[in-house]
C-alpha cells in the first residue's frame, strides 16, 4: 500500500513510466530506504541544515495543499466564462497568415551574412515580384529565410494576439485580407506578409483557456488576502527597506 501510494504523488510526468517499471522504481526505492537508514545511524537526522531542509519541504508540501484546495473551490461557471469571452472579443481573434523572411547578419539567429541594406534591397524585389503576381508559396520555398515556414509556402497558421513581435502583429493587423504587405522590420529581419483570413476562435474553444486563466487569477487573490490577513513582518533591519513598486505597478 505504501508503495502503491507513491505513483500517484509523483510528478506527473513521471508516473505512466513508473506504472510501467515498478520492479525498477522498487529497487530504487531500496536503496534510497537504505540511504535512510543508514543517515539516521550516523545521527544524520539530527543535523541542523538538515531539519531545515525538512522544515521547509514540508511547509512547502502543506502550502502547495493549501492552493489546491484553494483552486477546487474558486472554479468559474460556464457563466462566469462566457462573461469573460464576450468582454475579451479582441482577444480570440484569429489571423491566418503567411510570410516570407529575408535575414541580415544582424537579425536573431539568421545565419544570413547580407547586410541590413542588402537584405532590405532583396525584400523589396521579392516584394515587387508578388504584388506583380508572383505565386506566394512559390516564392517563399524559394526566398524565405524562415526554416520553419518556406517549406510549407511560408504559412504560420493561425495566429492569436501576442503570439509575434509587436511590429508583425501590427503589420499583419492593419493589413487587409489578400494584400501584400510592404517589407516590416523586426528583430528577425525583413518579412513580407500576406493576410488569408480572420476568424474569431469559438467559445467552446475557447473556454478551456478561459478557465484556467479566471481559476490561476483567483486563486492569486486569494493567496494575497490570506497573506494580507496574517499581518507578515519581515524585518527592515535584517532585510532593508521594502523597495517602492514599479511604475504602473498598483499598490496592494
């Protein structure tokens, strides 16, 4: 029974190979039990950074029970999600899009050796090229720089905001459906996009996310009135002065 109990409590990512080697794991708890017994003959168990350790660990263990419980009891309705997804619209949308990348030897992590003016000279032609009626897919097996994208035609798939650069998204954002941007800069080099669509990700999809961000929230807050509420002292003298927040940052 003690040992049945340990594949549940293990790290996740650990427990359907240790289900599947449980003679393996046994043996390595041997030894580890060993390791124990033989800690506490040489008196090891009454060391003093050792009873730290364990004060700590399980402080920590209770802690971690503690904001799980929290998160079983702070779940969001179906309501509470919806709420959200009809206040947040902006962010569900979905921009279907593709792109072609010319590097320079200053962009982050191109192995290109153009200069920036030489690799602005290349994006324009090949952006003349497209808005010429060039294939886009074509050209983009052909051109781009992007290992992960020029053999699919350059297609990045669905993007959501935040997941590129502030200055492609700004681009992609203010650019039609169909047309071909002008060269945009970031710190990859020079892209030349083209917006397919853009759709609005479906609640249903949707509310996993939603759940886990609302539940992530609440429990924080929680976490800060409990904390608020058993009044911590922490030390000016041996710690310093609390330092002032951020600007932008509120105060609690």
């Amino acid at each position: 029974s003690q040992f049945n109990a340990l594949i549940p409590n293990a790290p996740a990512q650990n427990r359907t190979a240790m289900e599947a080697n449980k003679r393996a794991v046994a043996d390595e708890l041997g030894k580890m039990l060993a390791l124990v017994q033989e800690a506490r003959r040489r008196g090891l168990d009454q060391d003093p950074n050792y009873k730290a350790k364990m004060m700590l660990a399980q402080d920590d263990a209770l802690a971690q029970s503690a904001v799980q419980a929290i998160a079983a009891t702070t779940k969001p309705t179906d309501a509470d999600l919806k709420a959200y997804y009809d206040a947040h619209a902006a962010e569900f949308k979905q921009t279907k899009v593709r792109h072609i990348l010319i590097g320079d030897n200053e962009s982050q992590g191109s192995p290109s050796t153009r200069t920036t003016a030489a690799a602005l000279a290349k994006a324009k032609d090949v952006d003349a090229k497209l808005k010429a009626g060039a294939d886009f897919a074509a050209t983009a097996k052909a051109e781009s720089d992007d290992p992960g994208s020029k053999d699919q035609g350059g297609e990045l798939g669905e993007i959501t905001p935040g997941q590129t650069v502030p200055e492609f998204e700004k681009a992609m954002d203010a650019l039609p459906v169909g047309q071909v941007s002008d060269p945009v800069h970031t710190q990859f080099g020079y892209h030349i996009i083209e917006v397919e669509s853009r759709t609005t990700l479906p609640f249903e999809q949707a509310k996993a996310g939603i759940g886990q961000q609302l539940t992530s929230k609440a429990v924080s807050d929680a976490i800060d009135k409990i904390a608020a509420n058993a009044h911590v002292n922490i030390s000016a003298g041996f710690f310093g002065p609390p330092k002032p927040p951020a600007p932008g940052t509120p105060h609690r």
